[in-house]
C-alpha cells in the first residue's frame, strides 16, 4: 500500500502517538520551565554560578539521548518514567541560558526605581525582572520544545509514550512492505507538532510581551 492508503489504515494509532506524543513534551517542557528559571533566579546575580549552571545544563546535552535513557531504565524502570526525567534534563540548557541573560539584560534603573518606591525583592523579581525577561525565556523555551520533539522519538526505546513507537517499529522491519510508511508517518507527525507548537509560542509572545518590549 502506498503512504496515503497507510496513513487511512492507520490514521486512529496515529492520532493516539501524537497526542502522547505532544503531551509528553508539554509536561516535560512545563518542568523544564519551572526549574530554569529557578535556577536562573537564583545564579544571574553571581558570574561563577551563573556560569556553574550553564555549564552543568550544557553537560547534560552532551549525553546522547539514547544512552542517558538506556542509564535511567534500571534506576526507574520502563515507560513514562524515564522519558519525563530525560526530556526535562535536555530542556533546561535554553531556558537556563536565556534567563541568565534575560534577567542580567534588565535596565538596573528600572530595578532602582522600583525599589526607591518600596518594593521588596520578591515584588521587584516578580513585576518588574522577570516581565522584562520573559521574551529571551520564551526564546529559550521554543528552543527547547523544538529540540525535545526529536528526542522525544527516543523515548520508545523505553517503551515511552509517542510517534516514536511508529518509527521504531519501521526501523525493526526493515524490508518489509510498511516499513518506510511507519517511519515516514513518524517522522511528518513529529515535523507537524514541532510547528504547531511554534505557532502557538508565537501567538503566546504577541499575547504575553507588550508591542514596545517586542520591537
């Protein structure tokens, strides 16, 4: 059967990988946020920890995906486990980095000002830091996303949830007559939900950063 005959065939198997697919790398990308800009607030103001936490997110990149999953199945076993945990560790270099930088990019007048009328430090991080900092942290989580799309293909090794599976199973039937179909219905639902996620991270900056921070 050609592509579009297999896709028909298999279009419910396929809806269900893609939106395992897309959710576990939304969860696995709210973690990620959550933590980097943690750990951002808590180095920017010092270059050693800044460039601490830099580096230790830049290590973990450097891992092979398949060889951090492969360490983690003993520790925790199969399935969701090890996929939230690896996805999470590979988001948090672009949202570490662009937060350093996005929260060091503040004007220190703005921060004076805000402190001259009384607000506390949490008040100031809150209204004043982290607002102005929030488009390189966006930039920073689109990275991120867009990286942990591909990786998340990976996640089948684990018996994780996604369009991994329909690439795998491909891979391991090499010479057969659907074999090409899986990996290529695999690899376009990846493509598709990498730029659907994209545009919804733009439509979320024009929503979030006022016009003036934009230009």
């Amino acid at each position: 059967m050609n592509f579009w005959e297999y896709l028909g065939s298999r279009h419910q198997q396929l809806l269900t990988d893609a939106l395992q697919h897309a959710s576990a790398v939304f969860q696995c990308m709210v973690l990620a946020t959550v933590i980097g800009v943690l750990v951002g607030v808590v180095t920017y103001r010092s270059e050693w920890a800044g460039h601490l936490a830099t580096l230790t997110t830049s290590t973990i990149l450097t891992v092979p995906s398949l060889a951090l999953i492969g360490l983690l199945i003993p520790v925790v076993g199969l399935g969701v486990a090890p996929t939230v945990i690896a996805l999470t560790l590979y988001g948090l270099l672009p949202i570490v980095r662009n937060a350093i930088v996005g929260l060091r990019g503040v004007d220190p007048d703005l921060v004076d000002a805000a402190r001259g009328i009384g607000m506390s430090r949490p008040m100031r991080l809150l209204r004043v830091e982290l607002p102005l900092a929030w488009p390189p942290i966006l930039t920073g989580i689109r990275v991120a996303t867009q990286m942990l799309m591909g990786i998340g293909a990976i996640a089948a090794y684990a018996s994780g949830p996604g369009l991994g599976n329909e690439i795998f199973r491909g891979l391991a039937s090499l010479g057969s007559k659907n074999a090409l179909n899986q990996v290529l219905a695999g690899t376009l639902g990846i493509i598709i939900l990498a730029l659907l996620f994209d545009a919804a991270y733009v439509l979320l900056g024009r929503l979030t950063i006022p016009r003036g921070i934009r230009v």
